[in-house]
C-alpha cells in the first residue's frame, strides 16, 4: 500500500473514530448536517434560514430542459460522488449553493480559509491525492463565463473527471454526465434574481424533491433505469434535509421517512425494471403535496423557523467552567 493510499486509510479511521466519539457525546453534534463544515463561529440563521437564489436560465427546447433537470437534481445528491463524501453528505451544491459558491464553507481538512477546498485530497481521492494541503478558492459558477476557464466542449470531461477521480465516485450514467454540464451551462449571471436569497423552507426543498423524481419518470419513460435511480437517490437526499429540522417532532418526522420508504421502494422497483415503477413515481409526487402541507403547519416548531435554530444551536455551545 503506498503512501497515498495508507494516508488516505488513516484519515477514514480518524473519521470514523471521530464519528463514534459524537455519537456518544450527541450534545455536541451539530443540529444541521451542513453545519460540520461550516466555521464555528459561524452565524447559523444567516448561512441556513436562507439559501441563495439561483441564477438558473431554463432552456426553451424541451429536450435541452429536460437534461437541466437531470443535471440540477444529480448536482444536488452526495451519492453522486460516492466514497468518503457521499459518506459525509457532501454533494456538488455543499461547495456551491444553489450553483453559486459557498464563502462559508470549511470542511475539516479540506479547506483553509472558509470559502477554499482542496480537489487533490487523498482523503476524497486515490487517484489525484497529491499527500500536500493545497486549498483553492470554490468559484462562483453562476458567475461570468470566463472566470470558470472551462469551455463549454470541455465540461462533461471536466466534471467526468471531478466525480470519477477527485471524489472516487461511480462512473455517472451518459444523461447525468451530459445533465450536469447542461446544469452548468444554464446557469447565468444574467438569470439572478433581484434578491439574492429567499427563505429555506420544507416546500421548496420538497418541491427539488419533486422535480428530482419527474426526472425520473422522464428516464424511466426513455428507458434509462440507471439514471431514474440517481434522480430517486436526489429527492430522498432533500427528504433527508427536511427531517432533520424537525427534530422532536415525531408525527412529522414518521411522515417524512414513510415517504423516503416509499421511494426506497421504488428505486428497488426501477431496478427490477418492474412496469409499474412509473406510475408510483407519479403517485409520490401527488401526495407529497399533502405532506407538503402537513409541514407548513408544523414549520414553526422545526428548524427552519430561524429562532429556533439559534435555540438548537445555543444548546450544544460548550459550557464556560469557573
């Protein structure tokens, strides 16, 4: 085993210890996911009670707007990567919110300044691990064009080689590859809107759910099974983000996990290339709407309500000793 890959080996089980000893002291664990690689003095209501506003120009020809989709859901699902950062819940949109950048984010290791990641971590990666910490600036992609320095003919390699061999991920199925450069593409500094944030809530993150999962019946229906299980993995990945604000609610949370269940199943359903597979994809997305609105109402006790995500957040700060 060479040095790389024994560093690599040792920065996982320093995770996973690292993970066993926050299960056991759980007051120390942040309420949010996201919040783990954020800085510590991070104002939480200011980074995730809102999110940006996306800059997100949809094409006019059906065919060019249905791979957007594609590519918007996969930008959004740590199962995209694969390895030690789908591990961690990282995705495409925890270094770039709603396609923008993240000047927040600092992942332990991975970054040095907030807003810096480093792409050659043997951690993330066997084959571009180069064992020395060199963080980069996360750009901007809904930024101007040039400043990306990726030609448009360049970026399914590009992004190719950024889930295969930065992140150890799976080789994306052709319509993700081609959605994700598509996704890309689309975004447009030109698109942003007036206002450049909006408020989280459970219905945008599950109205993404759905889009998620109507790019899977559009997969399904052009027979590309691989594909339609990756737009499924993406809405249960924005579930996740949802149940875990409401936190102490049991009826909701029961709701929330009998829906990620159902899609569970439809994903061994679209395996098995089980004819119907599509009509329960359409059938979700019908009763989300009910459980859409089963969680406005509770919102204000979740944490998307932004006084109690201090609260939460106010409760696991150290104690000060005398």
């Amino acid at each position: 085993m060479d040095r790389r890959r024994r560093r690599a080996r040792a920065l996982g089980l320093a995770i996973a210890f690292t993970g066993a000893a926050t299960a056991l002291a759980a007051d120390s664990r942040p309420p949010l996911q996201a919040l783990s690689w954020v800085p510590p003095t991070t104002d939480p209501v200011r980074v995730f009670a809102t999110q940006p506003t996306e800059c997100l120009k949809v094409p006019t020809d059906p065919a060019s707007a249905r791979s957007v989709e594609i590519g918007r859901a996969a930008f959004r699902t740590p199962l995209l990567l694969g390895g030690q950062a789908a591990r961690a819940g990282l995705s495409c949109e925890s270094c770039h919110r709603a396609g923008r950048d993240n000047p927040d984010f600092q992942f332990p290791g991975a970054s040095g300044e907030p807003g810096t990641a480093d792409v050659t971590l043997s951690l993330f990666s066997s084959r571009r691990g180069n064992g020395v910490h060199d963080p980069r600036p996360i750009p901007d992609l809904s930024g101007p064009r040039s400043a990306l320095k990726i030609t448009a003919g360049d970026l399914p390699a590009f992004i190719r080689g950024l889930v295969v061999e930065e992140f150890d991920g799976r080789e994306p199925p052709g319509a993700v590859l081609q959605g994700l450069a598509d996704y890309v593409q689309a975004l447009d500094p030109a698109a942003c809107p007036a206002t450049p944030s909006e408020p989280m809530s459970p219905g945008r993150l599950l109205d993404d759910a759905r889009r998620a999962v109507a790019s899977a019946e559009a997969a399904l229906a052009a027979g590309d099974r691989p594909t339609a299980v990756l737009m499924i993995a993406a809405a249960r990945a924005r579930l996740f983000l949802i149940d875990e604000r409401y936190v102490g609610q049991p009826a909701e949370i029961a709701r929330l996990r009998g829906a990620d269940r159902t899609l569970r199943d439809l994903q061994a359903a679209v395996r098995g290339g089980r004819p119907d597979a599509a009509r329960g994809l359409a059938r979700w997305r019908a009763d989300s709407r009910r459980l859409e609105a089963r969680l406005v109402v509770a919102q204000g006790l979740s944490l998307f309500d932004p006084a109690r995500l201090r609260q939460a957040m106010n409760r696991r700060l150290p104690r000060k000793t005398s």
